[in-house]
C-alpha cells in the first residue's frame, strides 16, 4: 500500500501544460516511495505513452482508458490505485512542491474528513479583460484566507477536481454508485462537452457516508489558462454548461432545483440587464439557456 495515488486525467493535452504539470509533480518534498503516479490516457488521438516518459517516477505509470469522458477517467484511476488517499491532477494543474506532504497531513489530522482540496490560484497566458473578472470562478479557481470543512453538502467546503484528495474507500464507494447509474446521467466533460458536477459529486460521497468535506490554505496549486478560456465565446459555452450540468447534478441527488422564472419575471430581469455590460447579458443569458436545456430535457422524459 502506498500513502497517495497522484491521478491525472488527461485528454489530448497542451504538450508544454502537460510537461509543466509532471515537472511540479517531479519537484514534491514528499518521498516517491510514499506515492505512486498515473497518468490516465483517455482516449487521445495519439496515445501518450508514445510521446511521455514517467519512468523518472519509480511507481509511475500510463494508462490509457478507451472510454471518452473525464468520468471514465476518473473510475480507470480509482480501480488502479493503491493508495490511501487518492488526489486527482489536472493537466494543467501546478502543484505546490509540499502539497502531497500537505494532504497527508491534513488525512491525519483530520480524521473526520473524507475529502478535502486547497487554493486553486490562475497563471493567465494573457491578463483577462475587466469585464471577465465577474466570471472567472467558472474557470474553476479557488481563493480564500481561512480553513474551511463541513459535514453539509455544500458547494463552499466541497474541493472541486483540481487537487481533489479523498480517502480511498469513499472513492470506491463513488465507483460502485456509478456502476449502477445510467452512462447517459454521468456528469463532467466527454470530448468537446464542457458539462461539469462530477467532482461534487464524487465530493459528496464523503458526506453520503458520514465524513466531512473541507479546504485548507496550506495546499495550493496554480491553474494554467490558456488565452481562449477567457474569451466571451468560451466562457458563454462553459456558462451554459454549468449551468445545465447543476440542475443535473442536483436531480440525480434528489437536491432542490432551480424552477423555470415566469415571464414577468424574466421580463423585469431583461429589463435590469440594459443596464449591464452587454458581455455580462450574454453571460446571464447563457445561464438561463442552460437551465431552459435542463428542463426541457425533462419535460421530453415525462412525456
């Protein structure tokens, strides 16, 4: 048994993000006797056990899983690893050099917790425009001064998939879950879908079994974002996206939804909106297109 299972899902990368990613890997305090690597090929169009090396990494390994979708993914490395606490890696994610040791710290000291992530901070490859700064968040970044952990099902102490660390059984109960669970109701991106919830959902095991869920400041990792995550079109379809996959994450919990708006509603919101930045209308707008999806997927399956 190894202390930490480092699982990294990743299709088709940025060559020079990827590199970046394995270099912050290479760089931990934390012994390679304590940990093992997975790079979890899925489903590239060249396979990268052709192009990449771990073998620096004395438990390291590439797996290449057939199956497209970042839920796959995520499963192959759950089945796969050996670890106590398991901890999934972005492609594009730079871990601070002592977060491995962090996270095994935290699982110590934190009993209770089944799961638990960090800061989650941007490295921009150009400066966002003002006008994006309202959104960011969809990007997935994470900042903030004070721990944080819960025994709720709640979005502010559940740690999202960037440097998500969970205890091994918790992982293997979401596995079984899902097992039961129609592939047409996974969550998160498969190809050029941007659909997301499956790392809360995987967060929420915990507190499905009874353990906490919580963010800590000692771990961080940078985010790296590429020009085009910050353009009004990208943003707009990842919008839409998250806003979709939330109401489909809440159903398959049996969480509260949101509820369509009246027209008067929507109609007093259209008019508030004049006096936005025409990007943030498109934004909000896109959001509602997201929910509008959502509900008519569902009123197509009642009928």
């Amino acid at each position: 048994m190894f202390k930490v299972s480092v699982i990294i899902c990743s299709h088709n990368p940025r060559k020079d993000y990827l590199l970046k990613t394995l270099t912050a890997l290479r760089r931990q305090t934390a012994s390679k006797k304590t940990w093992e690597l997975f790079l979890i090929d899925n489903a590239s169009d060249e396979a990268l056990a052709k192009k990449w090396d771990v073998s620096w990494h004395p438990n390291g390994r590439i797996i290449r899983e057939k199956k497209l979708g970042l839920t796959y993914a995520r499963l192959r490395g759950i089945r796969e690893a050996r670890g106590a606490i398991l901890i999934f890696v972005d492609d594009d994610n730079l871990l601070d050099k002592k977060y491995l040791k962090e996270a095994l710290k935290i699982s110590k000291s934190h009993g209770n917790l089944g799961a638990w992530g960090g800061l989650i901070l941007p490295k921009f490859e150009n400066p966002p425009p003002t006008w994006a700064k309202p959104f960011l968040s969809l990007l997935g970044l994470r900042n903030f001064k004070k721990d944080k952990w819960s025994t709720l099902y709640n979005y502010e102490t559940a740690p999202i998939g960037a440097g998500l660390c969970i205890r091994k059984h918790i992982a293997e109960k979401y596995l079984k879950k899902l097992k039961k669970r129609d592939p047409k109701d996974n969550l998160d991106r498969s190809g050029s879908s941007l659909n997301s919830f499956g790392d809360y959902d995987l967060s929420f095991t915990a507190c499905d079994l009874g353990y906490g869920i919580g963010q800590f400041t000692k771990l961080k990792l940078k985010h790296l974002i590429p020009k085009n995550r910050i353009e009004l079109e990208y943003l707009c379809k990842l919008q839409e996206a998250v806003s979709y996959s939330e109401q489909k994450f809440l159903k398959l919990r049996g969480l509260k939804l949101a509820r369509p708006k009246s027209f008067f509603r929507n109609l007093y919101e259209s008019v508030k909106r004049l006096r936005n930045h025409k990007n943030h209308r498109l934004l909000l707008q896109a959001k509602e297109k997201g929910l509008k999806k959502f509900f008519r997927e569902e009123q197509y399956l009642k009928q």
